[in-house]
C-alpha cells in the first residue's frame, strides 16, 4: 500500500502491508542463521544453489521469499524451516511490528453449522456393483 501526495516537494511514505512487513522479518532471521552458522550469502547462495543476488534480494526483503528457499537454507544450516519461520515471527513482535489479526466472522442464521465428514454420493444407479464396468480397469 503506497501513500502519496501529487505537489511538488510532497513527502512520499510506502506502509508496509502485514505480510510485506512479515517477508522481510523471515528476510533479517535468514541473514541471522546464516551469520551465526559462520557463514556469508554468497557462500550459502552457492550452497544451496541459488545466485546470490536472488538470496542478497529475499535476505534484504526486496523481493518475496519462496517457501523453497527457506527449505534450502534450512536443510543447509540443520534448522526446521518451522523453526525459522517462528523465530522470525518472535523477531517481528520483538521489533514492535504486528502481524494481522485473525478476527472471527460471526454466525449468521440460516447457515448451518459445523460440517460433518460423512459420505457422499454423487448418483444413485440403477447397477448392481457387479454389472458395474469400474472393475474392469482395475
């Protein structure tokens, strides 16, 4: 979300968006973990077989961090990508940044309740399960 005013000289503010602001905290724990494992971005870029350029921008929080680097990173470094995910988690509350709430929607009437794993059946047919042709694909 970009606020911005058209007069000249106008000051220009970019707000971070919740997940925005959660990508780069997933970004600085990355960094971390691989700081505190000795290592550099470009010697991990090249571990995990990335460019380092492409890691240097998902580290920084330039560009949104695929799921799979996270993996990589963690396979690379012995850390459960969950556990990255958690530690920067803590990391945004700790900076005083705040992840979107999770409000509940209310009930509505009319709208039945909790839903029940039963089975269903699409169709009845007229067949008896041995003249049904199912079995000959087996």
């Amino acid at each position: 979300m970009t606020a911005s005013w058209p007069q000249a000289g106008a000051i220009v503010t970019r707000v971070k968006t919740p997940a925005e602001s959660f990508n780069a905290a997933v970004g600085r724990q990355l960094r971390a973990e691989i700081a505190a494992n000795g290592s550099s971005i470009a010697a991990m870029a090249r571990r995990i077989g990335f460019a380092r350029s492409a890691l240097d921008n998902y580290v920084t929080g330039k560009r949104a961090i695929p799921v799979p680097v996270v993996y990589a990173v963690g396979a690379a470094l012995g850390v459960a990508p969950h556990v990255i995910l958690r530690r920067a988690e803590e990391r945004l509350r700790a900076e005083g940044e705040h992840l979107a709430s999770i409000i509940p929607l209310p009930t509505r009437a009319g709208v039945g309740g909790t839903r029940h794993d039963e089975a269903e059946v699409a169709f009845d047919s007229p067949l008896t399960h041995d003249s049904d042709t199912d079995d000959l694909y087996d």
